[in-house]
C-alpha cells in the first residue's frame, strides 16, 4: 500500500506543476500579446488595516449600467476610443460576437455591488499610496478568449504610475 500512495502523491504533484506552469504561461503570453484598453476607475478607498496598502477597484462605467437583466457569468463588449479608453460597455447575449471594434472579455456579476471585470484590487508597496491617488485609469490587457490581466495604473495623460 505504500508503494502505491508514493506513485499517487508524486502523480498528482506532477500534474499541479503542470498546471501551474501552463498558466504561468498563459499569463506570459497575455503580457506580451494582449491588447492594451484603459478603463477609467470609480474613486475608492485605497486603504486596508489587514492588507495594507492597496486599492479597490471600481471601473466606472460598469457600475453606470443597469445590471438587473444581465446573467450572473457571459461576456461583453468594450469598445475603446483611438487612445484605448473604454467609451461603452455592452453585455453580450448567448452566442453574440463582439464587433470588430471591440474587444469581448469574460465578467461574473456581484450579488450587490456590481459586475467583476479584470482585476479588483491592486496592491502596493507600503507607503506608496500618494504616488496612485491620482490613478485615472486602469490598463487592462485582453487577449481574443475574452481574459484580461491587470497591468497597472495609469495617470490623465494614459502614463503609467510607478
């Protein structure tokens, strides 16, 4: 019995590394070959006794939107201006396909509060509140699936807060 619990622990420590490598590297590739949109952020609070310093996401113009006939999971459409600034948000139907000036990417909605678009939060090094209290936006990049990653922070003038 031994023998056999020692084949199975090393087999299913194989496959986690696997997927964890294959996400690894889904997540390379995003960075690298997905396409940059910024979506402007609601003001919040950036603080956090437990976590330290961060910031809470709230991208505007989802929260704009009525969000009372829309399913919990789907996708929608962004479709951004000449800069990449999201200027509307429309969700879509089962089997609908974004048009060609938009991007599709994945949501979940909130029981609440809201829509789940990307990343919520973005954490930072302690100390460095003042240097994102005047984040405008957030850069999202967004891959033809419909995954998007968070990338950073970005000023009025679409410069990335360092």
């Amino acid at each position: 019995m031994k023998k056999y619990s020692w084949i199975i622990i090393l087999a299913n420590l194989l496959l986690f590394l696997g997927y964890f490598n294959y996400s690894v590297v889904q997540k390379e590739n995003l960075l690298e070959e997905g396409t940059l949109v910024f979506m402007e952020l609601a003001p919040v609070d950036p603080r956090s006794l437990m976590q330290g310093d961060y910031m809470d996401l709230r991208y505007k113009l989802p929260s704009e939107m009525a969000l009372d006939s829309i399913p919990k999971r789907g996708y929608c459409a962004l479709e951004p201006n000449a800069f990449g600034v999201v200027q509307h948000i429309r969700f879509l139907t089962e089997g609908e396909n974004a048009k060609p000036n938009e991007f599709s990417i994945k949501y979940t909605k909130k029981s609440w509060w809201g829509i789940n678009i990307g990343a919520e939060s973005y954490f930072f090094q302690e100390g460095d509140a003042e240097k994102y209290e005047n984040a405008k936006y957030g850069g999202l990049r967004i891959d033809g699936e419909g995954n998007s990653l968070l990338v950073g922070l970005y000023d009025d003038n679409l410069k990335k807060l360092e």
